[in-house]
C-alpha cells in the first residue's frame, strides 16, 4: 500500500499515517484475533516510526509484534522483529549491541532456512549500513558473529534486554 511506498521513498511522516491506519483496521475486532497480518503490520509501523526517530513507541510495536509472532509459532516473524529491534539499538547510537541483534536475527533465519521479505531486507540494509560505518568492519563481524551464535530464545531476550 501507499504506507510502505512512503517508507520505502523515506517519507517518514506520509508513512507513519498510513501505517498507523492499516494497524488500526487490522486490529478491528471484525478480523478474528491473533493473526501474522497483525504482527506484520506492528512491524512496519515500528520501522517508520523508528526511521522518524520515535524509539519508545518503535520498541513497543515491536515488544507486541514479538509476543503475537510467538503465539503463531511464526519464527520468520521473530527474525523480522528482531531486526526491528537491532535497528532500535542503532538508533540510539547503541551500534554493538545493534549489530549483535542482526546477528541474531539473521542466525535465526539460517536455523529455519527462510530469508526475509524483500521489503523488511530493503528496511533493515540502511540500519545495518549505518552500524557497519559506525564500528568499522572488524567490529562489526566480532559483534554480528557474537550474535549469530545465539539461540532463537537468547537472541530475543537479549534484543529485549538491550533495547
């Protein structure tokens, strides 16, 4: 929809509105319950309104995606919300710890063997840009290999812990 396009193009304002509409109708009772739709759509959210610098409520979205995404048994969607999470702790300037959580998020991935959608793989390369440039490479690949050496559960609550 126009929400993502408008994050995609980096209008963080056009898409923080539109996204927060779509969330709104997909939490509408009238959808039954706990859905990957949901979580999906808590995900995108949080990454527009992580991108316009609103952290405490990115952290909150993605806090809720997690649990709706555990409940499904959706690993795919945790690896995309612990994504979400890195790019939180990169937002605060917290750059190990960010390239820890990708790290985690993208062992987790290769444990299930599912890459990330196109949209949340084009949504997380400008975080993991930014964390690279600010440790340089060496560490980086100290930190993101610290990462992906983690369980689905230690990388969560390690994400959760520091974000």
């Amino acid at each position: 929809g126009l929400g993502l396009a408008a994050l995609q193009q980096g209008n963080y304002p056009l898409a923080v509105a539109r996204l927060d509409e779509h969330l709104a109708l997909t939490r509408d009772p009238r959808h039954a319950g706990t859905s990957m739709r949901l979580a999906y759509s808590l995900r995108l959210l949080a990454w527009a309104v992580c991108s316009a610098r609103d952290v405490p409520r990115a952290r909150a979205l993605l806090r809720e995606a997690i649990e709706v995404s555990q409940e499904l048994g959706d690993q795919r969607g945790i690896a995309a919300e612990i994504d979400g999470l890195a790019a939180v702790a990169a937002a605060v300037g917290n750059s190990r710890d960010a390239a820890r959580i990708f790290g985690a998020a993208e062992g987790l991935r290769a444990a299930i063997r599912m890459p990330a959608d196109q949209t949340e793989r084009l949504l997380r390369r400008r975080w993991l840009a930014l964390v690279q440039e600010a440790l340089g490479p060496e560490a980086f690949e100290l930190a993101h290999c610290d990462g992906r050496s983690m369980t689905q559960g230690e990388g969560v609550a390690y994400a959760l812990s520091v974000t």
